[in-house]
C-alpha cells in the first residue's frame, strides 16, 4: 500500500462563472490516477472555497471519482473549521490535524504530488509539520481547457512569475512556522 498527498493547485472558471479544478490540479491529480493503485490511499490536502460552493480538495475528489480513481481518496474532517485562505503551510498543518484527530498520525513515508514550481514549498512546509516524504513527484500542466484561473492565482498560469511568488512564500511560510505554529 502506497500513500500519496496531492497538494491542491487551485481552481479555475469557465466563461460562465463556473468552478472546475484547475489545469494545474488537474494535472497533479492525473499524476496519481497514473500510479496509484486499489490498495492505495490518496489524500487530498485541505484548501480553499475561492468563492465556489465548495473547496478545491472536494473538487478533486469530484474529478478522481469522475475519472474511476481504484485508490481510497481521503479528505479531512467537514467539522474542522477552515481559515479564509489556507496556504500551503496550512494545507499540511490541518492535514496533520485531521490525520490526529482519526488516530492516524504519524503517517508512513508518504509520496507528495504537486505542480512542478510548487514542489520545494510543499517539500518544505510538509516536512516542517512532520510528514515523512518518500519522494515528491511533480505536474506540468500540458493540455489546457480555457478556463480562467481564479484571480487570487493569477501567477500560475506565469510560470516563471509562480517561481519568484514561491521563493516569497516559503519565506512567509518559514516566518509563520518560526513565531506563529503550534
């Protein structure tokens, strides 16, 4: 049995104001459709709603059961109560919190699954909330749908952009871990 932790990748709207996972996430999510297998577990880290009816995580639940996904696709807890934005810090936090709360924690050596410039913030955040990471594969999105990243993601769809945003955010993240994590 092999764990996996996909990290979300945000969403996107179509023309009409609809809400779908991302190019991105789409692609990190078909990364683990790609290897994960029956007795496997997937984890979707926690993240946010971006305005849509629910958050990014359910989304791709929604899009790995679409795609007939054979693994376990886990979720955190509904009762946990999410802040406005959850960043990556967060993400791997309240996994951990749920992960504790279910009696499940600390995990095996996991294999973490992220967009490619995402991959050392995530590496970094996961591991400074004690995950153990086997290895970290990461997605490029190659196809694209059209569909409009929403406006608090604007970087992704600048790649070169996403990476100086992510050298400012494992600094952030890195600063709230020292003087503000339990």
């Amino acid at each position: 049995m092999k764990t996996f932790i996909v990290v979300p990748e945000g969403l996107a709207q179509d023309n009409e104001g609809r809400y779908f996972v991302s190019d991105h996430y789409a692609a990190a999510l078909d990364l683990v459709l790609s290897i994960a297998e029956l007795k496997d577990r997937i984890f979707l880290a926690p993240a946010n709603s971006f305005g849509a009816h629910q958050e990014e995580d359910y989304f791709g639940r929604d899009y790995l059961v679409s795609k007939q996904c054979p693994a376990e696709i886990v979720l955190i807890e509904r009762g946990i109560q999410r802040k406005v934005y959850l960043d990556t810090l967060d993400n791997a936090s309240y996994l951990k919190k749920h992960l504790k709360l279910q009696g499940n924690w600390p995990l095996e050596p996991v294999t973490l699954i992220c967009n490619k410039p995402h991959r050392l913030r995530s590496w970094l955040m996961f591991r400074l909330c004690g995950f153990s990471i086997a290895s970290i594969l990461t997605s490029v999105a190659v196809t694209r749908t059209g569909r409009t990243m929403v406006k608090r993601l604007w970087f992704y769809d600048l790649p070169y952009v996403q990476y100086f945003y992510e050298v400012a955010a494992i600094i952030y993240d890195c600063c709230r871990f020292i003087f503000l994590h339990e």
